[in-house]
C-alpha cells in the first residue's frame, strides 16, 4: 500500500504562522534499526541524539535544527520521508 502524498505547502504554512524565523526546530523520528543509517547520514550536521526500543527493532532520533526558514524544515521532512518505515513524530 502506497502512503498517502504529503501536504508540504499546507505545512509549510502552519510552520510561517507558528515560528519567527530563524527558529530551533525540533523533528523525531522512529525509524526500523535497518534504515537508521539513512536517517543519521541526513542529520550530519547537526547534534542528535537516539534511543533503541526495549525490543531493538525500532530507533527513535531526535535532532535540534537552527532553520532559517519554514522551507527549510519542509525539506527536511521531504528527505526523511523518503526513508521506507520512518515516522515522523
């Protein structure tokens, strides 16, 4: 089953009404144990942090972004979306 297409321009919306920017913005994700390299490849640079669930096939992340724009969480979001298993929180 293929997921639903994501409403990128209605969040991006959400974030211009809620935030002054530049904004630290806050994104977490649980992602399958096997697809976390994928995901960490996309915070090099920035500090994160990850906890493994009790039974170890799931890893939850949780990463601080200095953006500078709205559009720049939505790319975020855009890339880890590609990831097969991850949600974003």
């Amino acid at each position: 089953m293929k997921p639903e297409p994501h409403d990128w321009e209605a969040l991006r919306e959400k974030l211009d009404r809620g935030h002054v920017w530049p904004h630290d913005y806050t994104f977490k994700f649980i992602v399958p144990q096997e697809r976390l390299a994928e995901l960490q490849a996309q915070w090099e640079d920035v500090a994160f942090r990850t906890r493994e669930s009790r039974g170890g096939r799931y890893v939850s992340l949780t990463a601080v972004f200095r953006a500078a724009s709205a559009d720049e969480v939505v790319e975020r979001y855009r890339r880890a979306a590609e990831i097969p298993g991850l949600i974003a929180l």
